[in-house]
C-alpha cells in the first residue's frame, strides 16, 4: 500500500533535482577582462553565494577583440586585425554551455575613431548578435558598458573617445527598457576615480589611458557586482578575497582562461596556449580547494 506514495516521492525529488540547473559563468569581453582581476573579484562574490561555492565560473575573453567585426588599419602594426567574437561565439557557447553570460564590449568596437553612424551601427548589431546567440543557447546575458578612456588626462583624448563610450553606453542602457538586463558600470567607474584622485592627487586609472592598474579593476568590480548580484537574486552584501585568497582564484581564472581559449579557438596571434581542458579543470579544482578551506 506504500508503493503509490513511494512513487510520488521518487518523482518530486526528480523534479526538484531537475530544477537545480548547474550554475555555470561564462565572462567575455576584450583585453581588460582578459586581464581579470575584476573578474576574479566578481567571481569570489559569486562563490560566496549559498551553493555556489563550486559554481564553473571561466572568462573567456580575448585581446583586442570587436562585437562589431571592425579593425582599424595598420592594427598591431598591420600584423592582424582585430578579433571577432562571432568567430568563435557559437563554439564558446556550444561547448561550454553557460547558464550566465557577462559581457563587456565597446571599447574596441569604435576602433578608437570619432563617432561615427556605421561603426555605432556595426557594433550595436553585434550587441545584438551576441545577446541572441546567447538566449538561443538557453543563456542569461548581463551586458556592462565599456570602461573609461583616458580619465586620467582629458587633453589626450583628442577626439572625444571617452564621449563616443558615452554614446555606446547610453544606447545599451536605453535597451533596459526593452528588458535586457544591462550594467552601466561608467557613473560608478567616474566616482571612483574622482575620489581616488581626491585623496591622492598622484592616483592613475590608466597609465596608458585604457588599461585600468589593480585598483581600477576593483573598481570595475564595485561597480558590476551589486547589480549583478540584483539580476540574478544573490545576495549583494559580501566580501571580495584579497590576499592569497585572490591568488587562488586568479590562478584558477588564469588556467581555466587559457585552456577554454585554445579548446574553443580563436585567431588572435600573440595569446599564451592552454593546457588540455581535463588538466586544466583538476588544476583548477586544486587552486578552488586551496581557496576554499
């Protein structure tokens, strides 16, 4: 007479095992996120979330790379254009299979030119690629806006790049509107800087004018993550690791990041090659139990 209850046991539990669906993260974006650090941030926040402390988290981004598909002339000295993510978009998504994308383009996209009408064009197309591509693949996307340029010395931007990111920026938070889930890290980003070059007159952004130093990656992070953790119903309040801490998860970004990149494929020259992914994996799940004891 126990059987029928029995039954119904056996299939609420397979229902509820059914609906806990693997959080797996996938980050891209172009070389400030290839370098990570704002990542590793972010990523400890999520492994401080209730069950996903062995959450898959892999950034995936590469160099110099476009959602636009654009390259200007004589990039790299002429050695090779700029990247594509549609190149290699689908591969990334079909073998890693995220549940999460995080994406941050833009900075690449207007090829470091004034504004103009057909290079917007071209990049709020790949916006839109990158974002249907991933809700076919069953993925959320949080799209952020591209970082600073050169907020560190105006007079070098001679021809208003740090403007033509305002105007790329402004177009992705109109699209919210629309029900895409976009972070506009830039009014956090300005703030951040202002006051670091309050209390420190000396206080670099960027010494090249694009690539952010260890602080402004954290400011990257600062600005990211609470409204991530919003999107996503995490809980905002949490820590990020420092020390060795950080080391763990930057070394576990780092394997992870470069395996995934030479698994998937790309055509970018000049980026470090990647273990076989299962070694790359053990070698991460090393570093994660390092960090989490």
């Amino acid at each position: 007479m126990f059987r029928p209850l029995a039954a119904l046991f056996v299939f609420c539990t397979a229902a509820v095992w059914a609906d806990k669906e693997e959080t797996r993260v996938l980050f891209l974006g172009d070389s400030i996120t290839y370098g990570g650090n704002w990542v590793v941030s972010v990523e400890s926040a999520i492994r401080a979330q209730k069950g996903l402390a062995r959450a898959t988290v892999v950034n995936m981004a590469l160099s110099s790379e476009t959602t636009s598909g654009l390259s200007e002339s004589g990039h790299a000295g002429g050695s090779f254009p700029r990247p594509d993510l549609h190149e290699r978009l689908q591969r990334a998504l079909t073998q890693f299979k995220p549940t999460l994308v995080v994406a941050c383009y833009g900075i690449n996209d207007g090829i470091y030119q004034p504004l103009d009408p057909q290079r917007f064009a071209a990049y709020r197309d790949g916006i839109i690629r990158l974002r249907l591509a991933c809700i076919k693949a069953s993925a959320k996307i949080v799209v952020l806006t591209p970082p600073l340029y050169s907020p560190d010395n105006r007079p070098k931007d001679a021809i208003n790049y740090n403007g033509v990111m305002d105007a790329y920026a402004a177009w992705l938070v109109e699209q919210k509107a629309a029900g895409w889930q976009v972070i506009d890290i830039r009014p956090k980003l300005r703030d951040a800087v202002a006051a670091a070059k309050h209390a420190d007159p000396k206080f670099i952004y960027a010494k090249d004018n694009l690539h952010p130093g260890d602080e402004g990656h954290l400011f990257i992070a600062q600005a990211v993550w609470p409204e991530l953790a919003k999107y996503m119903k995490w809980k905002p309040e949490t820590s990020f690791a420092e020390g060795a801490k950080f080391k763990n998860l930057q070394q576990s970004m780092t394997v992870l990041r470069n395996a995934w990149l030479t698994q998937v494929g790309h055509k970018r020259p000049g980026v470090a090659g990647g273990m076989p992914l299962d070694q790359a994996e053990a070698r991460s799940a090393a570093f994660l139990t390092e960090y989490l004891k």
